[in-house]
C-alpha cells in the first residue's frame, strides 16, 4: 500500500514524464516501447497508444537499425552502454516519413536489485538548427571561394 508521500510522488513523476518537452521514451528489455511521451508525439508524429508495447523501428531510420538493434541487444545482454552519459547527434524518422535530426541521450532503467529493466531514451529536435549549420557553413564555402577568386584576379 502506498503512502500519501509516495502517491504524491509518483503522480508528480507521471506528470514530469507527460509534460516534458523532450521525447521520453522507455523501451524494455525486449526493445518494446513502454512509455512515450507527449514530447515523442510531437517529435515523432506517433501518438502513444499506436506505439506503446510496439518497437523502436518505427523511429530508426532503415540504414542504422540493424546497427540499432546489434547495440540495443548488446546493451541488454552485457549492462554496458556504448552511448551512455553523452549526447549522440543522429538521424531518426517522422511519422510522416520525413527524416529528422535529433540529440538523444540514453541510459539503463534499473529495478532496486540493480537488475536491468529497459533503456530510456530522451531526444530532442534540432533538425531546425542543422539546417541553420549546414547553410552557413555553404555561405561561408561561397565566401571563401569568391575571396580566392578575387585573390587570384588580382594576382
């Protein structure tokens, strides 16, 4: 039976989950999708109830899932995470089939004995500011070249 404290506490943690803007995403041992936020909705395009007890693939671009899954086993069967405490840049699906960009950091779900739960999962969208990256770096290439260009008229 749960105290009032504990009550309290969880339904706050519930409520931390829901309403966080990044993705939240718990998949278990399994790789089967257990909790999906209303920031993975928005990210993803998928709403919660599609998803919940479905797998990771539907967010893992063709080209890195079997990369995906040989890691996720390997985190599962091993307890040791390659991405563990970083951010990893990559590339994930929207719904609507378009690629995005998205920082994900990743980490174990442990029950009190220590023994392994699943992985959570927390992404956030920056498929925006690559795209700012990426058109700067090919002004700054257009600038550099009109410069070498005008160096070399000149010479």
């Amino acid at each position: 039976m749960q105290t009032t404290n504990e009550a309290v506490n969880l339904a706050l943690s519930k409520a931390i989950v829901d309403q966080a803007p990044d993705a939240i995403i718990f998949a278990d041992q399994q790789g089967l999708i257990q909790i999906w936020n209303s920031g993975a909705e928005r990210i993803f395009g998928h709403q919660a109830e599609d998803v919940i007890g479905g797998p990771l693939d539907i967010i893992i671009p063709e080209q890195l899932l079997q990369g995906h899954n040989n890691g996720f086993n390997h985190a599962m069967s091993s307890g040791q995470m390659k991405y563990a405490d970083k951010v990893l840049t990559t590339r994930s699906m929207h719904k609507d089939g378009t690629r995005i960009y998205v920082d994900m950091s990743f980490g174990f779900v442990k029950d009190d004995d220590g023994k392994i739960l699943g992985a959570l999962a927390v992404a956030r969208d920056i498929t925006e500011r690559q795209a700012n990256d990426r058109a700067q770096r090919l002004r700054i290439a257009e600038l550099e070249k009109a410069l070498q260009e005008k160096d070399a008229s000149k010479g």
